[in-house]
C-alpha cells in the first residue's frame, strides 16, 4: 500500500507517494532524479549507493523508503557550497583519487561522515571505515591518499 | 566457447558513414561548418596506420569560440582516454588540452575507432587523433599563408594561433574557422605520414592532465549510462533462465497485464515486464516467473571443471623449435607439473545498463558497451534494422576491464521499447551481473622442463588448456620448446578480462620457473636473468630486484613471512614485480604486505594515470590470485553477490612502490592491462618461499588450505 512519505533532500523538502518498502536508492534516483547515488549490488555491500541520512552514513540501496520518512538525506549532489566543494571532493580532484569515477560519490560521502566523527583518523581507522566501500578500478591508493589529504584540512580548518 | 577472445582491436569494421550536416553541426555547436564528402570512410583504419584514412572533418572540428572538438569512437570506463586522446590532439594542434573538447563513442557523431579492448588506444587511437590534429594544424597553416602570400614554413603556430613574423601578424584557427576554405580543405584525408612531435617536444602529451571530466565526477553530475532519463520512460526486468542452458516450456503472463501500469512481453525464450519503476516492474516479473517451468539440462560444476576442461581440450597444434622430446630426455633433471585457474567475473561497479528508444523506426541506445559501432551491428542484426537505423551513445562509464564487449541490456532494452512503443531503461542486477554476463576462463596449464648439469634449461613444454594464447611463448632462451594453445568445452560463457589469458599462462610460467629455479639450487632473480636476452625485461627485473632489496628480502624469509618474484611480457609492454607475503597457516591466509613493481610501456604519456593503471592492476590482481572464483553447480552460479565472491577492498590494499620506467626511443604502447600478469605468480613463488609448499592453482588460498 503506497504511502505519503516526506524526504528532505540536499535541504529541499520533498513529498512522494509510494511504497514504502521501495529502497530510498529507487526513489532518489527514479522519482526524484537525483542520480549522485549508484546502485552497485542492492544489498549494501560494496557502498556506491552510500548517502547521509541525518548526518550518519547511510546505504540506500537497503534502506527501505519508508524508514527514511521526515529525515534529512544528503547526496553527492548536495555536498558542495554553491561553486565551492566540500574538502573532501576537493581531496578527491587533487589526488586524481578517480577511475571510473562510479564509486566515487559513495566514497566521497563515507569520507565526509567518517570525518564528521572522527576529524583525526588514523590510516588503520580510515581503512576500517572506508572497508564497506568498494572501487572495482581499485584505485584504493589514490582515495585513501584523498581521505588522508581531507582529513589533515578538516583538521586544519577546524583548528582556525 | 570463447566469446570474442580477440581481438578485437585492431580490426575495426571501418562504417560508411553520411554526416548530415545540419544535425552535425546542431549538435557540435556553431563554428566551422562540416562537410564531409558523401561515402567518406570514417575510422582509423587497421593498426599500423596502413588502413583506409578518414576525412580531417571527422575528426576535428574548429569551434567558434577557439574550442576544438575531436571525434574519437573509444569508450572513457575509467582506464583515462578522455585525458590521453585531449593531450594527444591539444599537442598536434599547439593548443593548451582545456580547449579541446573530445565527443567520445557516438556512432552518430564519431569515427570507428575499433573497440576500447587490447590496449590499442595508445598504439593506434592516440597516434590516429595526432595524424588528425597535425593535418588539421597543416591546412589552418597553409590556408594562412594562402592569406598572406607567404610560404607556410615561415608562419609559427602556438595557442591556437598562427603567426607571421615579417608583418607581425597572427591569425587564430577560431578566425579561420568561419571561411568557407576551411571547410573544403578539412574534407581532405587525415594524412598517415605527417611529421608528429618528437617526444623531446611534447608539451602536453607527457604531463598528468587530469581527466577533464573530474570535476562532474566528484559533485555527481556526470550521467552514467545507468543514470540516463528519457521523457515517459519505463523500467524494464527482463525473465532469467533457473540455470544455464534452460528452456522457456511455458508461462502465465496474466498476474503481470493485470498489474497497474505494468506491461509485459513474450517472443520466444524472451520474457519482460516493464514499469514506471524498477520496483513495480520487478514484482511483475516475479509473479510472472513464478509460474514459469522449464526444461533444463545438465551441467558441469565448478568442483569438476578443470577435469573437464582438460579432457574436451581440443585444436592447436604446438609450435616447437628444436626437439622437446630429445632435450628432456638428455636432461639431468625434468620436473612436470599442472597449473589451474578458476573462473572469474568482472564486477565492473556499474552492471550492464540501457536506455532505448525508438523514433520513426529509428533506434537509439545509451548504454556501456567498449564498441560502440560494432555494438551498432549487432543489435541492427539482433532487431532486423539496417545498421544506420541504429545510434548507440556510450556515455563515460562505469568500469569495463574487457567485460563489456557485448550488449545485452542494449538488445533487451531495444526489444521492450519496440514492444512497448516507449523508451525502456534497463538495469542489470549484480547477481544478473554474476550470472549472465560472460566471465575470465578457467584454465588448466601443464608444464615440462628439462635442466642440464649445469642448470640450464634445455627443454620446455609448455599446454595451455582454454584461457586462449595471449603471453603463451616463453621470452626466455630456451633451445627446444613446444608451446600449445588449446580450446576446450566452456560450461560457462568466456570472453575477454584485463589481459586476457596472459595472467594465467603468466602465473603458470612464472610458478614453474621458480619451481626449476628451485631444482637448479638457483636464487629465483639469478635463474632468471641467466636464462633471458630480451633487455627490456631486463631492465625492469633488475629495477626491481634494486628496489625491493630482494637479495636482503630473500635472506630474512621466514616460516611465516617470504618473499617472490615474477616478470613478463604482453601488448609491447614489460613488467617485473616482487612481493611479500605473511602467511597465517591456521586460517590458511596469505597477506601480501608489499608490491614493489616496475613497468616499462615506452614514453609515457599521462604518468599520473599511468600509475593509476598500474596500481589498480595489480589491486585487481590480488584477488583472483588470493580470494576470487565463480562457484558453480547444476548451472547455477552459487556466490553471485559480493558476499559470496570477494573482491579487493581496502584491507587488502599491500604497501605499494611502483616505479614507472620511462623509455623515450620506442613508440608508447598501452599500460592497463600487462601490469596485472606480474602479481598471481610473485605471490605463489612468495608463499613457497615461505611455507616450502607450492600452490599450483588460482585462487591461491584454497589451494594453500589443501597443502598446510
């Protein structure tokens, strides 16, 4: 039975119509044409799909529309501050940290949330956040490059 | 069977192609008008330059506003074309890379290129885009100095402009671009033979230019195939099969038609519903597959498959110089042993994906294919059209790595589009992924070598069962050899992977040289190099060997921690690698710590993709060396999920220290694939080092789990 569903997404606040048990990945992309977030294996094990949902990491690929109700959904889209990016798809640009480029906005957002709450990552703990988030180019060298590089400007940022 | 073992490349099907000259010009903007002669062959022509040529229009096109588009049919999945080919053209052209504007794989926009596989963008695209550019660069030269009345070789070319020094004038190829002169001249042929920019001169080519669509990459911009939209879209899910090789008996379609706004389609074997969402057309699918019965047949599984393999082993016959059989039996010592490798998928991070739409019998497709012509042919044959009926776009796409030769989300969007008279999108799962697209051979490798007294080898036999022949001749000295090349009876669908059968005739070879090197009483490097002429190997073993420290490595193995190494040769490019590996023997683990790998590709072009390539080959490596094989029964394919089937993550990720050699007297050549060759084989001779125990099979963990 389809349900009224309300979305804040990239701060615009949205209304849908549907099922609820339709995976937020779905309705991002079908319903709202917000395409940042990638389908890669629909069971939340490679990452792609990897949203905010309240400033916490989120894969949306298995989180059912439904539980995502009244919340606050950052994507890829929504990241930069107008022509500005954020740090860490700076990082990403600097490094070269891109192949492919599919996973890129899944790890970009991992980045941002593992960031978020822990502005001072260790290299061992930057792998064992990022662990969920696959790159089939396996550019894993550049990207936790980038990770360490954001890290060290978050730092930087925050300390002024 | 093997589907499309190669290759592929380098004979591109050169399409004739009309441009209309009001849509060219529509979509590639104001400027320079195009015209290009009725029938002109568009395409590179086969490799080595000696094809057909293509008019220069077809190639580059002068915008109004000082950019330059540059038509190119390769496809940009991540290996760095899109950077590679702007530098390529921006270095002939004498422009800075940020003016040109490269309009890739677009069958109604660009030349056949021939298919993005092999490693021939650098070989034979890159050279074709500068022959392009340096006769576009000639013919905006002559056509000033036609203007001024001054011989051409007094007139400098930088920036985009064109300088006459005794008036102290200049002229921009933007200027040029609005004369009707320019447009006759550019309907002349890209010339083969022009002079192009030694590599001491390049200005761009050389330099790291990013990828210059980075930046819609980083903010989600970019639209993948899979993120394409089209006006009254559907989404469409197409009926699979129960298991390999079954058959459609019959079906009910009515629990689908009666669904709201689900359409659904039966011709034959093939079975699809179509929705305004995934969703909805996924739960029409189910309950229409749910009362599906088929026939099925019986098939190999993965547990039996090399025994398979090797007794349907068919053709070839083996090349020999000398006499095998004489050698090994003069020879003091003959080792013989078999070599396998399992069956493995691609799993590029964005599965096969679709949008069709026709309009006035017309197709067009965006999709992820690496040939976007040869794509064209196959669904015109596919759907009954004539070929120019038919236009597939390959927006940038989401990985490849020699899996997406073929267009089946395509064909299957085309066929639901056409039933349902709307544009249908079509998005693989990854279990379809698994499953339906084709995989890397397995293989069975049987190898024989003779020493004589001193050591040497004398005689190599060398059988390799159905990974196809890429890499198979030995680039060691050897005076008696016999190298074998055999077919054998696919149970699953077989096709290209990231250098082909080179990484597992590679990992057989490289294993047994150090398994002889062993019966020698040699250190695996010396033995080595004892045996091998070619200096370019050479150089990049004894590079490495430096780097790594191997004589120390080597002395400091331990029962848990050993060091290997493994070199090779493919697509004109040489490699070496040695790792380190930390074996925990309870859990049948192997950890490779370190990767110390040297590659030599000739000049390089772009060092920063270039070590992008080569870091992600040897990543990609690691797992169908360690962890990686597709596990199959009664034609199922039972881990079809990344929870099943273990692909690289960053806690696999070794210490990496690659070093790029850079050699500036012979032509480039492409660096994405043979840096993978190196890896499996290193790591075997690492873990024997090691454990004393040899692991004679890809994955390597299971096979250490059989021996510790």
């Amino acid at each position: 039975m389809d349900a009224r569903i309300t979305l804040i997404v990239n701060g615009q606040k949205t209304t849908v119509v549907t099922d609820p048990e339709r995976p937020l990945l779905e309705v991002l992309r079908e319903d709202l044409g917000v395409t940042g977030p990638k389908y890669g294996c629909g069971e939340g094990r490679c990452g792609a799909c990897t949203v905010l949902m309240d400033g916490q990491r989120a894969l949306s690929c298995s989180t059912p529309v439904g539980s995502a109700n009244d919340k606050e959904i950052t994507t890829i889209e929504g990241l930069a501050d107008g022509d500005r990016l954020h740090p860490v798809q700076q990082a990403f640009l600097d490094e070269g940290a891109i192949q492919c480029g599919y996973c890129t906005p899944g790890m970009i957002l991992s980045a941002v949330a593992l960031l978020e709450e822990n502005p001072r990552p260790t290299d061992e703990q930057i792998v064992e956040w990022m662990n969920g988030n696959i790159c089939r180019c396996n550019g894993y060298e550049k990207i936790l490059n980038a990770v360490r590089r954001a890290a060290s400007q978050v730092k930087e940022v925050k300390r002024s | 069977m093997i589907e499309d073992t190669l290759e592929m490349a380098e004979s591109p099907r050169p399409d004739t192609v009309k441009l209309n000259r009001r849509s060219f010009v529509q979509l590639l903007g104001t400027g320079l008008l195009i015209t290009v002669t009725e029938g002109v062959t568009l395409g590179q022509g086969r490799r080595g330059g000696g094809g057909r040529s293509i008019a220069v229009a077809a190639r580059i096109h002068i915008n109004k506003d000082g950019t330059i588009s540059v038509m190119t049919g390769k496809v940009e999945e991540g290996q760095g074309p899109r950077a590679q080919l702007s530098q390529a053209a921006a270095e002939e052209l004498r422009v800075g890379v940020d003016r040109i504007r490269l309009i890739m794989s677009d069958t109604g926009l660009v030349p056949d290129d021939g298919i993005t596989a092999g490693s021939r963008t650098t070989p034979s695209t890159v050279p074709a885009v500068r022959q392009g550019a340096a006769t576009a660069r000639k013919l905006l030269t002559d056509l000033a100095a036609k203007r001024w009345k001054v011989d051409p070789s007094t007139l400098t070319v930088s920036d985009g402009s064109i300088r006459n020094k005794a008036i102290d004038k200049t002229i921009t190829y933007a200027d040029l671009a609005n004369s009707a002169d320019v447009e006759e001249a550019f309907t002349q042929s890209v010339s083969s033979d022009i002079a192009l920019t030694p590599v001491d001169e390049w200005k761009t080519m050389g330099t790291s230019v990013p990828r210059p669509n980075s930046r819609d990459i980083v903010t989600g911009a970019h639209k993948y195939p899979s993120d394409i939209v089209r006006p009254n879209m559907l989404y469409g899910k197409i009926l699979r099969a129960p298991s390999y090789g079954a058959t459609l008996e019959s079906i009910d379609l009515s629990r689908a038609q009666a669904m709201k706004d689900v359409l659904v389609v039966r011709d034959g074997q093939f079975v699809g519903c179509a929705a305004p969402s995934a969703h909805t057309a996924r739960l029409a699918l189910e309950a229409v597959a749910a009362t599906a019965s088929w026939k099925t047949v019986p098939q190999v599984s993965s547990r039996e498959v090399h025994a398979h393999l090797k007794r349907n082993s068919r053709g070839g016959r083996p090349r020999t110089k000398g006499s095998v059989e004489k050698a090994m039996s003069d020879s003091k010592k003959v080792l013989s042993e078999t070599y396998e490798v399992a069956y493995v998928q691609h799993t590029p991070m964005e599965p096969r994906a679709a949008v069709a739409e026709w309009e006035d019998g017309k197709l067009t497709v965006w999709t992820g294919v690496d040939g976007p012509q040869r794509n064209q042919q196959s669904l015109a044959s596919a759907l009954g059209v004539p070929s120019d009926r038919v236009r597939v776009i390959v927006p940038d796409m989401g990985g490849g790595f020699g899996g997406k030769h073929t267009g089946e989300a395509a064909e299957e969007a085309a066929r639901l589009a056409r039933a349902f008279g709307r544009p249908v999108a079509v998005h693989w799962t990854r279990a379809e992924e698994f499953t339906w697209a084709y995989c890397r051979p397995a293989a069975v490798i049987e190898c024989k070598g003779g020493l004589d007294a001193k050591g040497s080898i004398v005689a190599w036999d060398f059988a390799s069962i159905n990974p196809g022949g890429s890499a198979i001749d030995t680039p060691y000295s050897i005076p008696n050899t016999s190298i074998l090349s055999a077919g054998s009876d696919s149970p699953l669908r077989q096709g290209s992977y990231r250098c082909l059968g080179a990484t597992a005739n590679n990992f057989a070879r490289e294993a047994f040289m150090d398994e002889l090197a062993a019966a020698a009483g040699a250190d695996p490097l010396a033995f080595r190099l004892a045996h091998l002429e070619n200096t370019r190997i050479r150089n990049v073993l004894e590079a490495v060997a430096k780097h790594f420290d191997w004589p120390r490595r080597r002395r400091q193995t331990t029962t848990d921690v050993g060091v290997g190494l493994a070199c090779g040769t493919e697509k004109n490019s040489v490699v070496a690698a040695c790792v380190q590996v930390r074996i925990d023997r309870r859990r049948a683990r192997i950890k490779v710590e370190h990767v110390c790998e040297a590659f030599e590709c000739g000049p390089i072009q772009n060092p920063a993709n270039l070590l992008s390539q080569v870091q992600g080959c040897i990543t990609m490596g690691l797992g169908p060396a360690l962890h990686e094989q597709l596990q199959f029964a009664d034609g199922k394919i039972l881990n079809a999920s990344f929870a099943g089937y273990l692909v690289p993550r960053f806690k696999d990720l070794p210490t990496l220290d690659i070093h790029l050699m850079n050699r500036t007297d012979i032509p480039s050549a492409g660096g994405g694939e043979t840096p993978i060759i190196a890896i499996a084989p290193a790591i075997a001779n690492a873990v024997f080092a090691a454990t004393g125990k040899r692991v004679r099979s890809m994955p390597m963990e299971d096979a250490l789990r059989r021996v510790v």
